[in-house]
C-alpha cells in the first residue's frame, strides 16, 4: 500500500516497493523523482538539490536524459529542497523523511526554467569591463550549469542606465558582456556556445529618472538561444 507522505500542488512523496539501482538502509532513505515543466515535458540535466534544515548538509543530483534521478539522504530529517537556475538556488519546498526501514519515495518536481536570467551578482567598477572577484562565485554557478547542460548556447547581455552618451553605453556594455563570455571561456565552456551583445541604455527594466532604477538597468543578463 502506497503511503502519502507529503502532498502539494506542485511535490509529491509517497512510499514505494519496487526496486532502484540504489539501495535504502535502515538509515538512508532513497528518493527517486521525476523533473517536469508545468506542461509535463520531461527536463534532462536539471541540478536537484536537497538540504538538510539541521545539518546543512545539501545532497545534489542532476536528472538524467528522461528527467530522472535518484539519491540517498538520511532519514529522520527535514529538508529544503532547491533547484539550479543558473546563477542562483532556487526555494522549492520542505519535505520531512521520517525513521522509515529500508524506506523508497517517490518525488514529482513542476518548474519552470526561464529563458532570460538576470545574473545576480556580477559586478564591475563603474565605466569600467573588468570582472571584480566577488563576481566568481556566481559565474562558477553558471559555468557548473553550463558544463551539465552541455548542448545549451547562451547570449551574454550587457545593459547600463541612461547617464553618459549612448555610444559609450553601448561600447561598455559589450565590453562587460565580452567579459563574461571570457570568464566561461577560461573555465573550459566552448567559445562556440556562449555569444556576447552589448545593449546599452536601449532596453530599460525600471526608471532611469530614480538611483534604483538606475541599479536595475545596470545589469548583465542571459539568454538562452537553444537548450
């Protein structure tokens, strides 16, 4: 008899009895699950991540060609379960694995990756393209992702606010742009998949009339071309 452990509109866990590759222990529960957009297309090489609240300790597992994926975690504790969106982890929900024997769950996973990604966390001196250390943190994110997601070709996007002359603007945002796409390059991402376009003051997410608008449009995005 299948036991429902947990239920929501958008994860599902129910006990299980067939057999996996993995095997449970009386202290390791096994957790396969299936990854899925919200129309039910099945999503490969997605980073799955399952954090435990008391130990902080994170299992990760990338789903497989079939958008599946299994993984042994212990058992007796709750956990925040996170997915990949490029430069940051996304909050999915909580989930608790009680002191089951030998105990199998099944887990469904609903998202929705996006194909534009603002990259939090990357940072430049300004009027200026060179990349300063606090930005590699999240860029080896990216290239973690990017090294998964093997056929993905991205286009790196630079954008500023309106101060100074357009042309400038546009000059320093491809040279930021070009700049990101060097850091992939130099940790080993093909040059072929990742391009650079620099935008300038031309595409504005916020006011340009206020200082926190301004912050908004200095930005550095990604598009995604083909996955």
């Amino acid at each position: 008899m299948k036991k429902i452990i947990l239920l929501s509109a958008l994860l599902f866990v129910v006990k299980i009895s067939f057999s996996q590759t993995l095997k449970p222990t009386d202290k390791l529960a096994l957790l396969t699950g299936t990854v899925t957009n919200f129309k039910g297309k099945l999503l490969a090489k997605e980073i799955i991540m399952f954090s435990n609240d008391k130990t902080k300790e994170v299992f990760k597992v990338n789903t497989d060609a079939k958008g599946k994926f299994e993984v042994l975690i212990p058992v007796n504790a709750i956990y925040s379960l996170r997915y990949k969106n490029f430069t940051a982890d996304m909050d999915y929900t909580k989930m608790s694995v009680p002191a089951d024997k030998e105990a199998t769950y099944e887990v469904g996973i609903k998202i929705d990756p996006p194909k534009d990604f603002i990259l939090e966390n990357v940072y430049f001196d300004s009027g200026k393209s060179i990349l300063k250390p606090n930005s590699f943190k999240a860029l080896n994110d990216l290239v973690e992702v990017l090294k998964i997601k093997n056929t993905m070709e991205v286009e790196i996007q630079g954008h500023t606010d309106d101060v100074g002359k357009a042309d400038e603007n546009l000059k320093l945002s491809q040279d930021r742009a070009g700049s990101v796409k060097k850091y992939l390059e130099s940790k080993g991402i093909e040059a072929g998949r990742v391009s650079a376009k620099g935008y300038g003051q031309t595409q504005p997410i916020a006011d340009n009339a206020t200082d926190a608008g301004k912050a908004k449009n200095r930005r550095t995005s990604l598009k995604v071309i083909k996955d």
